[in-house]
C-alpha cells in the first residue's frame, strides 16, 4: 500500500499488502469443428505458498476428431462448476488471468489463455474462470493424446501467480486422428513384434517395429532412421537397424528393429529420404518396475500399485503370492496401460502375503515388489494434514496529534521535544520474511509560509516486543539521527531468516523520541509538519 497524507504532526503508515491464499478446481476442455469430447475426474493440487488445497472435479476436453498433418486448429479450454475460492484480501475486477497447460502427445504442451475479466472478488468469494482459448498445430500424421495439465491464477497488481498440478497419471481425455497432408510423404506404425495389433507406441531392445507409409519417391531409397528426442534433437541411428523399400507406387513397406543400446523414454522415429523427412512418435520401454505405497501392513490394508514400462495399451492383473508363490485370495484387480507404459491399481493384500505381481495379459511378462505384511493387524500409517493459513502485516497508531514543547524566541538555539504517537506492529504472516517501517518527514512551516527545515528534527527510535505478546524473532530499533524529507530513516526494523523451517513475526510496539532544533532567530507562529510512517 501507499502511504496517505496526514494531519500536521499526525504519523500516518501503509502497510504490506497480506498474504494472499487462492485455491482452485475445475474442469478443462478444448473445442474444435467438428467437435468431440470425453471426460474424467482429476484431483488438483493447488499451492501458494505454505499453503495447498485438494480439489477434485470433472475435466472435459473438446477437440476436432481429425486433422491434417500441419494444420491449426482452434481450441477453447472451460472450466465447469465453481470457480476457485478467494483468499482473505478482496480483489479488484479484471484482476486475475487464467491459463492452462494441454498436453500433447509427441509435442511441446501448449498454453490457452483468456484476458483479465473478473468482477470485484470478495474475501473468500469465488473467482470466475472465463472460457481460456488458443490454437494447436498438429506436427505430424498418426494419433495425438490430448491430456490435461497444470491450472495457473496470476493476479499481476499483485505480484502473485496460484499453480494447481493435476495428482496422479494424467488421464487420456480426447484422441485426434491426424491424417498425411497433402502431397506429402506420410508413415504410421502398424505394428510391433509380439504385441497386439493395438499396441504402436512403444517398443523395447529387439523389438521389430513394422511401417507403412505413402507419398514417397520410387526412385530414391529411404536415406536413414534414426532416433532423437522429442525435440527432433540428437538424432541417431547406431541402435537401429533397418529394412526399409519403396514400391512403384510410392508405398513404403519394411522394418525397424531396436538395438540394445538404445535409451529408455519417449523418442522420435525420423525417416529421411533426401530432403523430405517424416517422425514419428515412438517410446522406447525399459525393465517393468512396480512400486507399492505403503509398502505394508495389517490385514484389509488398502495398497496402491503403480507401475512403469508395461506394454502400452496391454491389461495388467495385480496379485498377492505367499511365500512359496501361491496366488492368495483369488483374482485381484486389472489395470489397463496408457500410451506412455503406465497403469495404477488397487490391491487389498491377503494375509500371508510376501510379494505383490504384475502380469500383462498378452504375453504373460511379469514385474514383482515385497510386501511387508502382518498377520496381527499390524500397524497403520495415516498422514496428517493441517493447512496454517498465513495472516497480515499491519500498522496502527494511537490517534491524535504530536504537540512539541513550546519555545520563545531569544537568540539562542531552542530544543522543542515529544513523542511519537504509540505504534503497534503485528506481522502474523507466519513466514521467514522481515520488515522494515520507516519514516520521512515534511519541512516545517507557519501560515506566512516561513520555514524550519526538516533536518533539524531528529528522533531516538524505541522498539519493543508488546507485554505479554508472542514474537519469534527480534525487532531492532533504528540508529539515533535527523530526519530527511527525501531519504527514509529506519525506526524499527526485523530481519529476514534465513533458515526456510523457521519464521519470523509478532506483536511489537514502536515510538521514539522528538527533538526538533528551532534557529536563534526565527518568525515566530505555529509551525507544522508531516511525518510519514511506511511499513513494509
């Protein structure tokens, strides 16, 4: 806040501006023409500072069912129900801008983005969240995943920017088939070695992808595969081999087998046949891995069981075997995998369980964790959650005027003294940050205009913790001096910390000593100035 003008000799302060908690949920969705859409629950995460909040709500996302490679296509991003909660500081209209993040397969995640356009926002009322809109050029031929992503609230008046991450595996919400440009080279995967048909997006060492493909030159060979990164960077092609031809009527046909060496995660392929290129989006799967929260206990103890690398778009059963590797307690849940080798189940472990399987259902491939389980009902865990909501940084001053002491004319320097009005400071935001309150001072001057300059006022800053007040870190008053009607002079002042575990705040008092050093000769009258007060 700004400091206001005050009455002759009356402090005035401003103090910084609280803290400022929003939480956020809602849902997201994308429009295109023709438009097609799909839904999903998801579970956000919001945080501002010390502060998070969980919500769960329906994300909707709204997207053209087909595409051509390189077109734009315009998508609007809606948040459905109610906005998010305000924090405990009104904000002014058109002060929040929204945006959110979509993810998208086999590219860069793109931004929508709506401008400022809320009305006046009481403490704890709900902020509108306006349609977020923008446009996505689709890279390449084959099917893209559209995913929801990270929420954000910046409130720039503020200096403030409120981020909700989305908990858990991202669901798939919308699928876009995107289809070859026009007279241009085109290539799909239409299958890998020992999977179903189903399964194009990821492959392991020695798996043999097999391509199809349209639009290519008869008359040139495919100049080199290679792998890079999802970027198009750091391309190459030592850890594939390839066998791949061109008919006569353009078609490509053949392999592409994954060598030993090559780097688990998501890739691309990259075609070349002399200055036309094609990628393709192609992850490549390393060992199964299983993880298990918690890692144990009692009999009806509910586990969740992620796992990493699985065939993509395969169906994973979840079991509980005993220590000689007999299943226990019948059929356990499935899971089916996403696109990126992921899946998540819920397992209730029988008692004399010792170990937890994975097993996908074509194939049979298997991945293992230990469970520690016990037969006496064990122990439980439970996480404890409390959210401490920071308070404000504030200022008051006990009203009424600073008379001096009054002083006659006789050639000699007068001393005219007082005290500064009581001031009480309670920083309660509850974080590591200090704060600084500071004053300036006006010239003095009569109603005929004369004037004592601002300098010959000096004060004896005083600071204190209040009687009987908590307080966790100390206040120091500032050094003994003039004042300036230019150069702020430090009347209290608490340090930062440094070590981000701790806080800093309290209640204070705060005061100091006048003296003002009227001139031998001077109009006589009644003088007044402004002494300003700023905490921040």
């Amino acid at each position: 806040m700004h400091p206001r003008p005050a009455r002759p000799a009356r402090t005035r302060g401003g103090a910084a501006l609280a803290a400022l908690v929003v939480a956020a949920s809602g849902s997201l969705v994308l429009a295109g023409s023709p438009a097609h859409a799909g839904s999903a629950s998801v579970t956000y995460d919001c945080v501002f500072s010390s502060s998070h909040s969980l919500f769960t709500t329906t994300a909707t996302l709204t997207a053209p069912a087909t595409a051509a490679a390189g077109e734009t296509v315009d998508l609007t991003f809606s948040l459905a129900g109610k906005g998010p909660a305000n924090g405990p500081i009104a904000l002014p209209a058109s002060s929040v801008v929204p945006s959110a993040k979509v993810l998208v397969s086999g590219q860069a995640p793109i931004t929508l983005t709506a401008p400022a356009s809320n009305p006046p926002i009481p403490a704890k009322g709900e902020i509108p969240i306006p349609d977020l809109t923008g446009r996505l050029t689709v890279a390449q031929p084959g099917t893209v995943s559209l995913t929801p992503g990270q929420l954000t609230l910046d409130i720039p008046s503020y200096g403030l920017s409120l981020g909700c991450t989305l908990q858990g595996t991202a669901p798939t919400l919308h699928t876009m088939t995107v289809t070859p440009a026009a007279g241009g080279a085109a290539a799909a995967v239409t299958g890998i070695s020992g999977r179903p048909a189903s399964d194009t997006t990821g492959a392991r060492p020695g798996d043999v992808v097999t391509l199809a493909g349209t639009g290519w030159d008869p008359a040139a060979p495919i100049g080199a595969a290679e792998l890079c990164s999802l970027a198009g960077t750091g391309c190459s092609g030592a850890d594939l081999t390839t066998d791949l031809r061109v008919g006569a009527d353009g078609g490509l046909t053949g392999t592409v087998t994954i060598g030993a060496g090559a780097a688990p995660g998501p890739h691309r392929l990259k075609l070349t046949q002399g200055t036309a290129s094609v990628s393709l989006v192609l992850g490549v799967l390393g060992t199964r891995t299983l993880q298990v929260t918690p890692g144990g206990g009692g009999p009806g103890t509910s586990a969740t069981v992620s796992g990493v690398s699985f065939d993509p778009g395969d169906e994973v059963g979840v079991t509980a075997l005993d220590k000689d590797g007999r299943p226990l307690g019948g059929a356990g849940p499935t899971a089916p995998v996403d696109a990126r080798g992921n899946f998540t189940a819920t397992l209730v472990p029988a008692v004399g369980a010792v170990t937890i399987v994975a097993t996908e259902k074509d194939g049979g491939d298997t991945a293992e964790i230990p469970w520690s389980g016990s037969a006496d009902g064990g122990a439980s865990d439970q996480t404890l959650k409390v959210v401490v909501s920071g308070g404000a940084l504030t200022m008051s001053a006990e009203p009424g005027e600073v008379v001096l002491s009054p002083v006659t004319v006789d050639g000699t320097a007068g001393a005219s003294t007082g005290s500064l009005r009581a001031l009480e400071v309670k920083d309660f935001r509850g974080t590591t940050e200090g704060w600084s309150l500071v004053g300036t001072v006006t010239d003095f001057r009569n109603a005929a205009g004369a004037v004592i300059p601002a300098s010959r006022l000096s004060w004896t800053p005083q600071c204190a913790v209040h009687p009987g007040a908590a307080a966790a870190s100390a206040v120091v008053p500032g050094s003994p001096g003039p004042l300036s009607s230019t150069t702020a002079a430090a009347l209290c002042t608490q340090a930062a910390s440094a070590d981000p575990a701790s806080v800093t705040g309290g209640h204070f008092d705060a005061g100091a000593a006048l003296n003002l050093r009227v001139p031998e000769i001077v109009q006589s009258g009644e003088y007044a100035a402004v002494l300003r007060l700023t905490l921040s």
